[in-house]
C-alpha cells in the first residue's frame, strides 16, 4: 500500500495543463503547492 509520495514531476503536451490538473486534484485527490520561489525563477 502506498501511503505518501513526495514528488511528482510529468512531462505532458503544451496546453494542457489545466486538464491534468483536474485530473490529479479530482480523480487521484492530490493537492498541488505552489513551487518555492528557487524553481518558480527557472520557468516551468
């Protein structure tokens, strides 16, 4: 059984980024943080 995960990074088509993200939020019930400011200055 798995009980946590720590990270997730996906490589997926431009623009569809708001679908996966219901996806993960709705179907799966994984909850999204924002990126910490160090990665968020990279892009992404």
């Amino acid at each position: 059984m798995i009980t946590a995960v720590d990270h997730v990074q996906l490589a997926a088509p431009p623009g569809c980024e708001d679908r996966l993200r219901a996806y993960y939020a709705d179907v799966l019930g994984t909850i999204e943080i924002p990126k910490p400011p160090a990665l968020a200055a990279r892009g992404g």
